[in-house]
C-alpha cells in the first residue's frame, strides 16, 4: 500500500511499504548486502538512490549511488496483492539479487561495463591448453601489440603439478602457441591462443596428444586428410540436472526433440545460437548444429 512519511521529510511524494523482502548486490558494490529483515522497508521514489529501513526506534538510509539505473522503476513485492509486483528483470538490482541466490550466475550488466572500457593499445591474449583429464585450462597474459603470426607469440609456463601433468619436483610445463583465434569473449584486438604442452627436457608432455597427431599429419601430407568432427553434449543446471527435465523425474519419450523447435521441445536455444555465432566470430570452421534426441541434448559439426 501506499504511504506518506511525515516524520522525514526528505521522503517526499509518498513511498512504497513493504515486508519481509531481500535484495543482494554484488560484493563489490556500493551497499555490498541489503539482507531480510522483518521490518517495514521504505523505498522512496523522488530519491532513487535511498533505501530506509525503518522500524519504531529507528530510521537507517542506505547509499545505493546513482549508479543502480532503473531503480525508480522498482517495486519490490508487498502484502497486499493490489500492489504484488516484481523487479523489473532487466534492473541491476534484479540480476544483483538472482546472483546472490545462485554463485552460478555471473553478474554480466555489471561485466559489460569494464568490458567497453579502452585498453590502450594493449592485448589481452588467453593461452588455451588441455590438462591431464582431457579439459581445458587457460591464463592470460599482456602484449603490447596484435600480433601478426603464431611466430610472434613466446612460449610460456605453468605449474604442471596442479593441473595433474607434473610432478612437484619438476612442475614447470611450458605452453607453445600452435594457433590463434579473435577472442569472442573479449572482442576488440584480444585473442585466443591454442598451446601445445612440453618439458623442461623439451620432450612433449605426457597429455601432449596433439603432438603425435601433427606429426602423422605432416608426414603424410601429401595424402590430404579430411576430417568431420560431431560433438554431442547436453547443457546442465547448477544442480546438474538437464534443463527442461522434470525435478527428480524423466522427460517424455524421445521422438519430438530431434532436431526439434518449439516450447516444450528444445532447451536453450539462447545458448546454443551464442556458441555458434562465437565459433564464426572467432573463424572456426563450424558446418551446422542441431538439437539431438534428449532435452538439452545438442550437437554441433565442424
């Protein structure tokens, strides 16, 4: 419902009173938590940048600063179901809040931000490798320039006793770019950069299997391999449970989601575009996509 403050006349026009409602930003953030109280809670609309907790004996105001855009458009649910309304989705506070609740959730309105900062003629290049598990790892370093070639990227190191391909008598595993790709994370100059991982001893490293591929390849060159690569994998929740499978139970029979479309009938279509559109970006030869025959089951070729 709505109601006027006369005690506090810095909250003019009337507020918002609600109940038992939380909000979380994010750790850096100006107010780092607003936690549950069980108090009223005013929030004033002339004066976006404020949040009172207010309780008989006392009167609290909260700096949230300018920067939590879209907060005058916020209502925050309430008792009365006149006024139930939610977040508005698209607000910080709102993202904010659905990341408090699942650590699985990345902030990106916040990201998005230092992203579109300038860089100053620096590139930020991620050096990629494959650890003894058959996963991916990677660090990234600062060059002064885009460079021209695999050939103008240097050799680098790890800690190859933590990632399960050294002992820790003799860790360091050196990184040597074999490829490099636009970074469709980063964007702007910024690459990807595919290393192969060897010795100390300069002997490749034990889960060094590209390296015994190149050399068959290069070998028998002249007889000019064709390769189709199918990739089949199925996107999980934070719980790792497919998504669009029911909680604790099986979907229906297979039948409808091969190469499906529609409500009901594939799963994270958002995801599966994002990734295409970042293997062309970053020219990857990807040929085409498909949903397979399990919800959130997919599968790309390149």
């Amino acid at each position: 419902m709505h109601n006027r403050d006369t005690r506090h006349p810095r909250v003019k026009g009337g507020c918002e009173l609600t109940s038992h409602i939380r909000v979380e930003l994010a750790p850096n953030s100006a107010a780092s938590q607003i936690r549950r109280r069980t108090s009223s809670k005013y929030i004033t609309r002339d004066k976006p940048t404020l949040l009172f907790n207010s309780t008989p004996q006392t009167h609290t105001a909260y700096n949230l600063t300018s920067k939590l855009t879209k907060f005058d458009r916020l209502t925050f649910r309430g008792h009365n179901p006149r006024h139930h309304r939610e977040l508005d989705p698209q607000s910080s506070v709102a993202e904010s809040a659905k990341m408090a609740e699942n650590p699985y959730l990345s902030n990106t309105a916040n990201l998005q931000k230092y992203l579109q900062l300038p860089q100053k003629g620096a590139v930020i290049a991620e050096y990629v490798w494959i650890d003894a598990n058959g996963g991916t790892r990677s660090k990234c370093k600062t060059l002064k320039k885009l460079p021209e070639s695999i050939k103008d990227l240097s050799e680098w190191n790890f800690d190859g006793s933590s990632t399960g391909q050294a002992p820790g008598d003799n860790s360091d595993v050196y990184l040597r770019p074999v490829a490099m790709y636009p970074d469709p994370f980063r964007l702007g100059d910024n690459i990807l950069v595919m290393c192969e991982t060897w010795m100390s001893d300069g002997k490749p490293n034990a889960y060094n299997y590209r390296h015994d591929a190149a050399s068959l390849m290069d070998k028998y060159a002249k007889h000019e391999f064709w390769f189709g690569l199918e990739q089949e994998y199925t996107l999980l929740d934070s719980q790792g449970w497919p998504y669009g499978w029911p909680k604790n139970g099986f979907p229906a029979p297979q039948g409808p989601y091969y190469c499906g479309n529609g409500t009901g009938k594939v799963f994270c279509r958002d995801l599966v575009e994002a990734h295409y559109k970042a293997c062309l970006y970053a020219g990857i030869e990807i040929s085409g996509t498909n949903a397979e025959v399990m919800p959130a089951q997919w599968e790309y070729q390149v």
